[in-house]
C-alpha cells in the first residue's frame, strides 16, 4: 500500500541533501519518533552518499508503508554502477573500498528495521530499508 | 557553494554550523579552519552543532580531521551542543568519536578551553620557575 512515491535522481553532492530533506519530511508525516526520524535519516544519507560514490549514481524512492498494524517508510537506493563483489565483506564495520571510514552500509543496516540488498558485478546495487513507526 | 562562517571571539576560533552541509562544504569547513587557526594563533576552536538534525559517518569523520589537525597546530578543538537523538543515532552508526572533546553547550566548550589553557600556562611557569631556581644555585 502507497500514496504514491517520490523520487530523488542522486548525482551530485547537493542531491544527497536532498534526499535527508525529503526523508526527513516523510519521518515527520508518518510520526516518527524524533529519535527514530534521526537515525532513518542518518541511515538515508549514508546509502544516498554510496549510490552516488561507489553506484556512480543513481535514484532514491522514498514512499510511505502500512502492514495494516503500522505505518512506515520505505526507501529504495538504486544505482547501475559495478556492484558489490563480496557482500558479507562490505558489510563489515571499517572496511572500505573507498576512503571513508567504512560504516556507510553496515551502520545503515543497523539503524533500520528492515534490510534489503540486492546487487550483482557488473550490474548495480539496490538497497531497500524500511522503518516503522513503534 | 555555501560557506560556513568562522568568528574569532577573543582567543578562541568559533564555528556554529546553521546549515545541512553537503559534503563538499564540510571538507571547505576543514580548510578554511586550519587557514584561520594559523592566521590568527588562536589555541581553542569550538564547533557548535546544536542546529544539526543528523551527523552522518562523513560529517563525524570531518569532525574528527578538523580536531587532528587543529591539535597539530596548537589548538584544542571542542564540539558543543550535540543533540541527544544525533549522540544516540552516532553511537548506533558506530562512530564514538574517539579523540574529540565534547561540551554540552558553547559556554561551557569555551569555559573548558581556557581552564586548559590555565592549566598549560601554569605548567609553563612552573617549568620557568624551576630554570631560574636552578639558574640561581648554579650562580656562585
């Protein structure tokens, strides 16, 4: 169930603001608590950060879910750049294949309720997070 | 680009950071302070983030690479006024800030550098006292 998402193409720097803006005005539309606002938004800019530095760039969808009991938010992380070639590896706390401190993706992962990834060499990456409200 | 402003208040450097920096302007942030710590000789920056809603993995880092490179430079870095859900959320990504002192507000974070700068300045005299003392005995 949606009413209707929206989209955010991630190519610059300034898109990645973007993106925590509109994550951040769909947290406090769906009632969040402030602290689950925060830690979704943090998580959003992260993955937005990784399609554009490591996907080369690509989308965000950001759109609001309801399982009958609680209203969410769902948000989609799509890029079509090399992949991710040892997924458990890229989900270890500090490694990195860039020059960050390598907590992007597993720190995202932990600051979510739920945790999609699906990517393949040569392909791309798409990161599904979902967040509910309590 | 957007710029963060840097003001000079007496013997300290301070940054209040108004804005949702992309990262471009929080890597800009960290040059144009460790041009200011040289120019001015300042020996204590304060960072003020009590209007940032997130602080993500590369604004925690740049935090931490302002506070190294300040210390280089003789000067003691203090971020002030973090928000009780950005400490909880920070904590949870994983990044405890190792090496970054921390005040609850920028009064405090300024009270804090000048009790170290005493402290450091206290130690010098003592130091100097010491040399003249022994300068003295070694007089005939």
């Amino acid at each position: 169930m949606s009413d209707g998402a929206e989209r955010i193409e991630i190519g610059t720097d300034q898109d990645v603001v973007r993106v925590r803006q509109l994550v951040r005005t769909v947290a406090v539309a769906v009632k969040l608590s402030l602290v689950d606002q925060t830690k979704l938004v943090t998580a959003a800019s992260e993955l937005a950060r990784n399609t554009l530095v490591y996907g080369g760039g690509g989308s965000v969808e950001v759109d609001r879910v309801d399982n009958g009991r609680r209203q969410g938010i769902r948000i989609v992380f799509a890029d079509r750049g090399p992949g991710i070639a040892d997924l458990d590896l890229a989900l270890t706390d500090g490694y990195t294949t860039g020059n960050g401190l390598g907590l992007g993706l597993s720190g995202a992962r932990r600051l979510v309720d739920e945790f999609a990834i699906d990517t393949a060499v040569g392909r791309g990456t798409t990161v599904t997070v979902t967040k509910w409200c309590r | 680009m957007e710029r963060v402003p840097i003001l000079k208040i007496g013997e300290i450097l301070l940054v209040s950071i108004q804005i949702d920096m992309e990262d471009q302007v929080a890597l800009q942030l960290q040059e144009d302070l460790a041009e200011r710590v040289v120019a001015t000789g300042c020996h204590g920056v304060v960072i003020d983030i009590s209007a940032l809603d997130i602080v993500d993995s590369f604004v925690g880092r740049t935090l931490a690479t302002i506070a190294s490179i300040s210390r280089v430079l003789d000067a003691e870095t203090v971020v002030v006024g973090m928000r009780p859900a950005v400490a909880i959320t920070l904590v949870e990504l994983g990044l405890s800030l190792p090496g970054i002192r921390t005040a609850l507000n920028v009064e405090l974070g300024m009270a804090l550098l000048a009790r170290d700068r005493e402290a450091a300045g206290a130690l010098d005299f003592a130091a100097l006292d010491e040399e003249a003392t022994s300068a003295a005995v070694d007089e005939p």
